[in-house]
C-alpha cells in the first residue's frame, strides 16, 4: 500500500497538471530559505563575530589561522542549521498547496470518489502553525541526538517520519472528514501513516530533491488516505453483523 502510494506520488511531480503548483512551490521554498540564511548570517555577524574577534586578539601569532578555522565552522554550522530547517519550511509551504495537489489528484485518478472540500483558510494556518513549532522542536532534538553516535541518523528519520506522516496524512484526511475523526483515522492507522512519514523523511533527505517535499507528500498521502479509507470500508461491509439481543 505504501510502496504503491509513493510510486503514484513520484508520478504525479511529472504529470502537465502540476507544474504551476511545482513552480509556485519551489520558488516560495528557495525564497523562505534564502531568507533563512540572511537571517541566521545576520544573527552570527550580530553576535558571534565580536565575541570571536574579541577571542582571537588573545592570540594575536595564531590570529589568521584561528581566523580560518573559526569561519570554515561557522560555514558549517550555518549550513547544517539550514539543512535542518527544510522541514519546517517545507511544512509551511504545504499547508499554502496541499488542496490544490489534492484536487488536481481526486479529479484526475478518483473522478467517481465525491470530491473533498479545502480545509478553511484560517484553520489551515492555524494548523501550519503548530505544525511549524512542533517540526522546529522535534528537529532541535534529533540535532542534540546528532552527538550520540549510533542514534543521530535514525533519530532524524524517526523524528521526521513521525511528524511529516502525522501531519500530511490528518491534512489529507480533513478534505473529507472532521478533525477529530481524522485523528482518529490516523491513530487506527498508526503503523502504516508512520511507514509512510519514513518514506517522506527519506525523500527529505535527498538534497535538491528535498525542495519539492511538500508535493511529494501531500501527494503520497492524499493516495494513503483514498486507499485506507477504502480498505475500512471493505473490512465494515465484510464484518459479520451482530445479532440483535432478544428482550423479553
């Protein structure tokens, strides 16, 4: 089921009827992270740069190669801080696109399925908003976890597949169902939405690639959630039915 929703996902990057959302979504994400990156180098010119010129004047022979080294980390450390920001500016992105993926993939491979409804604007927002905080905090923990060997990798691709599954899959699932019941589906589904969010979490971290995460998962789940739906209505249908209780 996953396998087949992602091959469908890959699929539906290349179709004609996406490239005006592949244009819109990769130009806001290049522009968010570029913007990103001018804010955290303004942040380290503002307060790390005095605080090193200030260290190296200690140690004025050993200036120019201190000087080096200091900046090549400083590169480092800042690219390391926007890799770890894709997904939440990833997760912004989504929640501007992903109704109209949705609808682009109800209408031209669900067209006998009723069509869902856009979540409302200021529930989406509010929705990518706590999506955006808790993206932020799970990545600044699989960033401390990035010390303890054996556990950094697998503690990126935990913390991303668990909230990128949870979070595309109650966005797909809200187009026909409320929020409460959307949760709810996702919880009955636990195992499969998580295998999905690894799948997601791999396709994260793909560089470039990564760029077009929020098509590829919207996608994804939005195919996750047409065939789970349809698997419970099979399993309901099949289900013997419960006799009725004999009053007297």
């Amino acid at each position: 089921m996953i396998l087949e929703a992602a091959r469908r996902a890959l699929g539906d990057l290349f179709t004609a009827e996406f490239r005006a959302a592949f244009f819109k979504t990769l130009g806001l994400t290049l522009l968010l992270l570029v913007v990103v990156w001018l804010g955290l180098q303004h942040l380290f010119d503002l307060f790390a740069v005095p605080w090193i010129a200030t260290l190296l004047s200690g140690f004025p022979g050993w200036a120019g190669w201190l000087g080096i080294i200091a900046a090549v980390l400083a590169a480092i450390g800042l690219a390391l801080g926007l890799a770890l920001l894709i997904a939440p500016v990833a997760a912004v992105i989504a929640g501007l696109f992903l109704d109209d993926v949705a609808e682009i993939i109800e209408k031209n491979e669900y067209p006998l399925d009723p069509p869902g409804r856009a979540v409302p604007a200021m529930r989406a927002f509010l929705l990518s908003a706590k999506f955006l905080a808790v993206v932020i905090l799970g990545n600044i923990v699989a960033l401390f976890l990035l010390l303890v060997p054996g556990v950094n990798i697998a503690a990126f691709f935990l913390v991303n597949g668990y909230l990128l599954g949870r979070e595309y899959f109650e966005f797909a699932a809200m187009r026909f169902r409320e929020e409460a019941e959307a949760k709810a589906l996702r919880r009955r589904n636990f195992g499969t939405v998580f295998l999905a969010g690894l799948v997601i979490a791999a396709f994260l971290a793909v560089p470039i690639l990564n760029l077009l995460t929020p098509l590829f998962a919207a996608a994804l789940m939005v195919h996750l959630h047409k065939m789970v739906s349809a698997g419970e209505r099979r399993a309901s249908r099949s289900a013997p039915a419960v006799p009725a209780r004999r009053t007297s």
